[in-house]
C-alpha cells in the first residue's frame, strides 16, 4: 500500500513536471551560452524551483485555512487548472513562454515551466491524499531526476530527438488531462456527499 501510494504520488508529480517537455525551451533558451552558463542556469532554476514548490508543499493546506477554502473545492479548482495546462501543452505553449527574462533562466524556467500550477496543485493535492513524507520524497525524486536531466540536455535530445521529446510531452499532457478530469470528478462527488451531511 504504501509502494502504491508513493508510484501514484511520483507518477503524478512527473507528468505534471513534463521535464522532457520542457527540454526543447531550455536548450533554445541557452543555446548561445557556454557550457558553464548552461550549467549555471540549470542549476539556479531548478533551486529556486524547488524552493518554491516546497514552499507549497508546506504551506499549501495552511493557506486553505485562512482563505476558508475545503478540500473538495480546491480538487475542482485544481482539476479545472490542470486541465487548462495540459490542453495548453496539447494544443501548443504559448509564445510568452519562450521568451526568458534575464540570464538566470528563473523566469519562464524555473517559474511557471518547472514549479507552475499543475505541479503547484498536484503536490498539494497529493499532501491530503499521500502525507507529507511521500509528497516530499516523491518531490525531491523528480526535480533530481529533472535537474539530472537539464544538465544533460544535449545528450537526451541527442537521443530522443526534438520530435521525440514533443511527443513525450504530448503523451504526458494527455495523461495529466486524465488525472484533471478525475479530480474534478472526485472533488464533485465529495462536495455532493458533504452537502449530504
């Protein structure tokens, strides 16, 4: 039971995180960069990426108390997000995303493309489903297997070429699209069974 409840939990942060996704943007955001400047980049984005999804993480279902916000409200909220950010990946991202400010890669890198709100509501979403120590493990997997992955960026796209890393994406906009209805789903079904009380 607890294997399971970490797969589901790690399986649900790695879709949203679409890392193989967001591979193509970053190699186009540095390509004019040395080597130590790539480098550079993949390593502040990713830490302040993880700050910030940590600090969700943390605080997230403290933030629902002082906003008067239940659980089943933010599922319906969260799954209508996750379904507009993965119908945006299927369709196609949007321009403005391409466009880095700075030479740090923080922003869109870091924020909104690693840590965004499908990440955001995923990780607290898991927080209530799977605990804090899951959710946390699980979080910390993925952004190593994720900065893992930018600091070797040339070699994976090298291997699954450009077209391969689009239709990761797509895949995984597809999934994360199944995950959102669920939780619209279930977050009407628990509202309907509370006003039933």
């Amino acid at each position: 039971m607890l294997f399971q409840s970490f797969a589901l939990t790690f399986t649900a942060v790695f879709v949203a995180l679409d890392i193989i996704g967001t591979l193509p943007m970053y190699i186009s955001m540095t390509q004019d960069m040395s080597r130590d400047g790539r480098v550079r980049v993949a390593n502040v984005s990713m830490a302040v990426a993880l700050v910030v999804a940590f600090l969700f993480v943390i605080l997230g279902e403290r933030v629902f108390h002082f906003l008067g916000i239940t659980l089943f409200d933010f599922r319906i909220a969260g799954g209508l997000v996750l379904l507009l950010v993965s119908l945006v990946d299927l369709v196609g991202r949007h321009e403005a995303t391409n466009r880095a400010s700075g030479s740090t890669g923080i922003v869109p890198l870091a924020v909104p493309l690693i840590t965004g709100p499908g990440v955001i509501t995923t990780l607290i979403l898991q927080v209530s489903n799977a605990g804090y120590l899951i959710t946390i493990v699980a979080l910390l997997l993925n952004y190593l297997l994720a900065w893992i992955l930018l600091r070797n960026s040339g070699r994976v796209t090298a291997l699954i070429g450009r077209d391969g890393a689009v239709v990761i994406s797509k895949i995984a906009a597809l999934l994360l699209s199944a995950i959102a209805v669920g939780m619209i789903r279930g977050g009407i079904l628990e509202a309907i069974r509370d006003a039933g009380r």
